[in-house]
C-alpha cells in the first residue's frame, strides 16, 4: 500500500505535492507557505500580486540562510531568482518586496511554480486534489483558492503541516549549499538524539526536527496508535520503534554489523502517552507494518533523507530500491532478535 492509498485525502495530495516532488529550486515551499497563511485567513480569492508578496518574502528571508537552487541550476540574469538576490537587502529593509521583485514574482508565478505545484515527479500525472486556479486576464490575475486548500489550512493539523513544509525547505536549502550538500547526499543525513535533530555528518549543525522532517510521512499519525497527534494539544515523542535496548541484543545481518536503532528509519514521532506505556517492549506487527509503510514513503521522496534510508538497507545486505524493500528489511530485523 504506497503513500497515496494509505489515506486519500486533500492532506495527503498536499503532503505529496510538498514532500515528494523533485526539487531543483525552492519555491514550491515558498509557495505553500504562502497559500497556507491566505486559506487559513479564510479567504477563497487573492489577487496574484497579494500572493506574490509573502511569496517573495520568503523566498529572500531564506537566501540569506542558504542557496535556493542546486548548484548544477542554470540561470540566466532575469531569472526569477537573480532578481530576488538583487532585490533581499532592499526588500527586507522595506519589509515588503520591492517593485521589481514583486512584479518579477507576479510575471514568473503563474508560468513557473504555480503551473507544476500540482505535479507528481516523472510520471506526467498530479495529485488528486487541486488547492488553487489561476484566473483573470493577465494585468490583474486572481488566484481562486479550493475548499480544499481552505479545509487543510484551517484544521487542527494544519500546523503540523507547517512544520514539514519548512523542514522540508530547510532539508532541500541545506543539500543546495556547497560542500554541506555533496555531504548530504553522498551520506545522507544523520541525528543527534540529544536534541532530536537532524544533522549534516560534515559539520555536524542541525538541519531540522526529526520530528518535522518525517512526520509528514506518516500522515501525522502516532507511530504507535496510529490515530493523529494535535500538534498544540498533544505531547510528542520520538520512539525507537525497536527500542534502543535491544541493540546489544541484535545479532549481525547480513551486511556483517547490527542495525544501528538510532537512526532515522527506527526513529517516529507518537504521542509522548503512547511512547511512555509502550516502554521497552518490540514493535507489533501493526506497528511494523506502519514504520515500513513510513519508510517506503521516504523512498519515495528526494534527497537526502532517501539516501539515508537507502544506505541503511545496503549496510545491512539489503541492495537497491525495489519498492517494498521496507517490509522485508523490517521483518529481518525483528528475526535478528
Ligand atoms: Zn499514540
């Protein structure tokens, strides 16, 4: 069961046109950052260049972080891109974009990224719900936001949404910066479990929450009971799906070593309860099935975090990318026991 069939819902359509899209630049984040904080002031229309400001701005606050495209992106001098670095010391003065960069953003928008935010990667097909259309002539266009984009933004998950978006972005600006990037994506990610984070192997600086950068692709759903933690309300936790405990206990595989458990694919987000009465027992199948199903989910998305997961399967004798690879790797571990 992939990603899509597990719950088909406007939330996990949004959740695939953000996290598993490929990404050569980043406004795609830039743009659902912004759709979400209109549909979530309960608006169903906004002029283009209403969206384009808060989509520009957040573009330029995050140049100043990190590269917000690959480095093998070309561009050209009005790239929407090249303006945007021109114009971020005057617009961030300013606190609103300048009018060259916000009329390059309201030109590009509507030919760029809102024509592909809806793409699935490499298979010519979309997601199946549509969050915004495009209209108007072309001097003064209104985007229409869907019933669906407006559900999403104002439920109670709707942070958690959020949260991945910008963990997300910050995961994909962090693999475009040189030197950090070929890191990345040569050895895939690593975590710091003193803080929950998400770190670069190089540098060891934290990228992100592992908590935002992989709940996402658990629907939001607690590891363990698998009903939907409300971020703001519940309390959250990062299980060792095979408790830590047991790495004395795992005899080697067959890439010669034991799994290690403190790595991304044993490591979810539940409820802070759940993860306290489960204690230190080994995953059900229920609860296996759910961390293979997150796992094939990750696969399924680019760098880095894929390559995490994928040398974690080849370290262990498990080689290539066949799907449904998570369900047998995870079974082996349990029989390690
Ligand atoms: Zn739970």
């Amino acid at each position: 069961m992939d990603f899509s069939h597990w719950e088909r819902s406007p939330r996990s359509s949004w959740r695939m046109a953000v996290l598993m899209g490929a990404n050569s630049r980043t406004y795609k984040f830039a743009l659902g950052a912004a759709l979400l904080d209109a549909a979530a002031e309960g608006r169903s229309e906004i002029l283009l260049r209403d969206l384009a400001a808060p989509y520009a701005m957040g573009l330029v606050r995050h140049l100043g972080q990190a590269p917000q495209v690959s480095q093998k992106g070309e561009r050209g001098e009005k790239d929407f891109l090249s303006v945007a670095e021109r114009e971020a010391a005057e617009s961030l003065r300013l606190g609103s974009p300048t009018e060259e960069l916000l009329a390059a953003a309201v030109d590009s928008m509507p030919r760029m990224v809102m024509r592909k935010f809806h793409n699935l990667r490499g298979e010519g097909a979309e997601v199946p719900h549509r969050f915004y259309e495009v209209t108007g002539r072309s001097h003064e266009k209104v985007v229409r936001l869907s019933k669906e984009l407006s559900d999403i933004a104002r439920s109670e998950q709707a942070p958690t949404l959020r949260g991945e978006l910008s963990a997300r972005w910050s995961i994909v600006e962090t693999s475009f910066a040189a030197g950090i990037g070929r890191s990345l994506i040569d050895e895939g990610v690593a975590v710091d479990m003193t803080t929950l984070q998400i770190t670069d192997r190089r540098r060891r600086r934290p990228v992100t929450g592992v908590t935002d950068a992989v709940i996402g692709f658990q629907h939001g759903l607690c590891m363990i009971c698998a009903e939907l933690i409300t971020p703001g309300i519940d309390v959250i936790a990062v299980d060792h799906v095979f408790p830590y405990s047991f790495m004395r206990l795992l005899r080697p595989g067959g890439g010669g070593t034991a799994p290690d458990l403190d790595a991304v694919w044993n490591l979810a987000p539940t409820h802070a309860w759940c993860n306290g009465q489960k204690s230190n027992r080994p995953p059900v199948p229920a609860e296996m099935i759910r961390l293979a199903q997150r796992n094939e989910a990750i696969m399924r998305s680019p760098h880095p975090l894929k390559k995490t997961l994928k040398l974690t399967l080849e370290h262990n004798g498990h080689k290539g990318t066949r799907p449904g690879q998570w369900f047998t790797f995870v079974q082996h571990v349990r029989d390690l026991l």
